[in-house]
C-alpha cells in the first residue's frame, strides 16, 4: 500500500492551513501528499471539516467549486513546495466516512480546526473529533494563522507523556517529528500529589518532595532508551504539578506541535479521546498530533 501524508481539504481557511502543513510534512517524510474532499451535500448547511456551519450553495456554483477546489489546492501546493508529489481525490461519502476510509492508507492525516479568537487557542469541530476518537491512525488538528492558509512551523516538539501509561508509539512519534525538524523535544508530565485536596495545594511541592523527585526519575528511566535511539534530539525534561492539560496547553505557545495520546478504547457513549487530550484539542495554539495507542 502506497504510503502518503492525506489532509481533508473543504476550502475553509482551517483546511488551507492544514494542507500547507501536510505539504511541509510530507516533504520532511520524502512521502507523497493525497488531498481528499468530500462532496457529500446537506439539503441546506453543510459542516466543514473545522466543524463551521456553512450555508449549502446553489447546486451548479457548488459542483464548480467542488470542481475547482482540489485541482487549484495541488497547483498551489505544488509551486509552494517544489519536488512535492500531491495527488488529489473526491468522495460523495460524509465528511467523518470519508476521512476514515482516508486514514487507513495514510501514515498521517490531518485537519483544519476551527479557530477561537486570540490566545484562547480552538475549538475542534464535531467532525474533526469524531474521526480523532474512532480513527486507528495518528491524525494531527491544524488552526489556520493570522493569515487564511498559514500556520506556524517553527518550534519546539512538546510531548505530553503519562508515566501511568508511557506508549512507545507516542513516544516515538514525538522523537521522530523532533529529529525531521532538527528541534528541541519538550516532555511534559504534570502530576498531581496524593496529599492535595485542591487546584490551590497542587502547587505546594515541599511535602512531597521525595515523590517529586521519584517522578523525575519515572521520567527519566523511560526516556532514556528514546535518548539513545535519537542522540541528535536536544530532550528536556518538565514535571510540573498540577492539571497535565493546562501545562500542555500553555507550553502550546511557543511550540511547533504538540503530541498526546488517545487509548483506543469505547464507552457507552461511543469513542473515548481522553480529558487531557481533549483540553489540549480545545485551547491549544500550536497544531496538535493525537496518536492512538492500545
């Protein structure tokens, strides 16, 4: 099976932003980049992949679009990106159908996420979280820059990585994207002492300074193997107390992307993403990666 880097494109400026970050991927990868629009048509809206409702054109300025979209989407990646083989392809299938027929032959996809407004970071829409919850492969959410179709690339990788349950291919996913980009990788563990009764004690560390110091050494015996592997990746180490979300999210600002973790897993109310993962999908400013683990 042909391997590629799939971006689900529906014109919005989310989705623009998202293809351009495909595109720079896909080249770090030396992997073709496949385009996918799906032209399922609602009687009256229809939900871009950001998760906008949009008002349903009339049906022939609809079909132009629908025509034109992919093919000026490729000619513009392809001049941005010289050397870069895209490929572009339409489904009459749902958005959230399409995408995960799409991911099964990618070795990543990715989505535009609706944007808030400043530093409030965004809000992923209900189709971008569906196919993260019941997608088998790592799917990262792109919000569009200042500018419509622009995202920030540079930075550091920031992993957030759960000592409970350290998955390898979390973790390798974090070094690897750290190691194409020649970048710094953050590691974020936030804890919480057994000792605290509230958001305000999570913050007194001196009574549970031999547990802190256990933490760092979890960390750190679970990294180190990683460190070997990749001797190139500048690594650093961060165990602060408190919310793992809320750290994630704020080391989010200054960051390239984002990595988290999504136990492939159900509950009676259908696919789980997790409530860290899902505070860092919510208010995170930098493109985040979820990938799925057992």
């Amino acid at each position: 099976m042909l391997r590629n880097v799939t971006v689900g494109l529906d014109g919005s400026p989310e989705s623009l932003a998202a293809a351009d970050w495909a595109a720079h991927e896909a080249q770090l990868r030396d992997l073709p980049l496949r385009l996918v629009h799906a032209l399922h048509r609602q009687p009256h809206t229809y939900a871009s992949l950001a998760g906008t409702r949009i008002p349903s054109p009339a049906r022939g300025s609809h079909h132009d679009r629908a025509e034109r979209l992919p093919r000026e989407t490729s000619a513009r990646l392809a001049e941005r990106h010289p050397g870069l083989r895209v490929s572009a392809e339409q489904s009459t299938e749902r958005p959230v159908t399409a995408l995960l027929a799409a991911s099964r032959n990618a070795d990543l996809l990715v989505l535009g996420s609706r944007g808030l407004s400043g530093v409030t970071g965004f809000l992923a829409g209900s189709v971008a979280l569906s196919v993260v919850a019941r997608t088998e492969r790592p799917v990262v959410l792109v919000r569009a820059g200042e500018g419509a179709g622009t995202v920030h690339m540079s930075g550091d990788v920031v992993l957030g990585l759960d000592l409970e349950d350290p998955d390898d291919p979390v973790i390798g996913f974090a070094f690897r994207s750290a190691f194409r980009r020649a970048a710094n990788l953050r590691v974020v563990h936030g804890w919480q002492p057994p000792s605290s009764s509230g958001y305000g004690d999570a913050f007194d560390i001196e009574p549970n300074a031999e547990l802190g110091a256990r933490v760092r050494r979890e960390l750190g015996d679970v990294l180190r193997p990683w460190r070997s592997r990749f001797p190139g990746v500048e690594v650093s180490e961060r165990t602060p107390v408190g919310p793992a979300g809320s750290h994630l999210v704020n080391a989010s600002r200054d960051a390239a992307l984002v990595v988290v973790g999504r136990r492939n897993r159900r509950t009676r109310a259908g696919n789980h993403i997790g409530p860290v993962t899902h505070t860092v999908l919510q208010h995170a400013a930098a493109p985040v990666a979820v990938i799925p683990h057992d």
